[in-house]
C-alpha cells in the first residue's frame, strides 16, 4: 500500500515538472517557438530572414523606381510571409516573423538606396 502511494506522489511530482521543462526547451513561450533545437531554429530563422530580405530588396527598388510611396505592407509577398517555408521547418508563424522583419531591412535599404538615385 505504501509503494502506492509514493508511485502516485512520484508521478504527479513529474506531472507538475513537466511545464517547466517544456519552457526550458522553448515549446510555447521561448524566443524560438516550438523548437527544442535551437540550432535549427537558428538556421530556420536565418532562411526566413534571407528569403524575406531578398524580396524586400526587389520589391523596395521597384517602388522607389515607379515613384510609388514606402509601404512594405503593401506587398502580398510580406502580407502572407511564407515564401520559403516548408512544413518540415516548423513553426509557420516564426518563420512568419522572421521573413517579415528580414523583408522589412531589405525594403527599407532598397527603397532608400534608389529614392536617392532615381531623384537627383
């Protein structure tokens, strides 16, 4: 009765640890989403960046070329921010995150680099 008894306090001891363990390892609240590997997230996360900054540059230098006004958000390409992604990579909406904020720099470089050329 007594080997019980503590089976039944050893494991709820484990049920109780469990969410700590599960935040130590990123899943549902660390900087990297979902991914206990944070090599992989790294790597992922630099794709996204990559592929985002990439667009960004194309699109910014294109509508500095038409003389259109600075809106990156205009771009379907930073509205649905999975260029790239694929479903072995995790966590869409960190990838999400990152392509945005990569399309955002090469935007802004892009946009500023070529308002200056094309105005002189």
């Amino acid at each position: 009765m007594r080997n019980r008894y503590l089976s039944i306090a050893a494991l709820m001891t484990l049920l109780a640890a469990a969410p700590a363990c599960a935040q130590t390892y990123g899943y549902g609240g660390g900087g990297y989403g979902r991914y206990p590997d944070r090599g992989y997230a790294r790597e992922v996360e630099r794709r996204a960046f990559d592929k985002g900054y990439r667009e960004g540059l194309d699109e910014g230098r294109s509508d500095a070329r038409h003389n259109r006004n600075f809106s990156p958000t205009r771009h379907s390409e930073y509205r649905d921010a999975d260029d790239g992604y694929h479903r072995n990579d995790g966590d869409r909406e960190f990838y999400r995150r990152n392509y945005r904020r990569g399309f955002d720099v090469g935007y802004r470089e892009a946009f500023d680099r070529n308002i200056r050329y094309e105005r002189r």
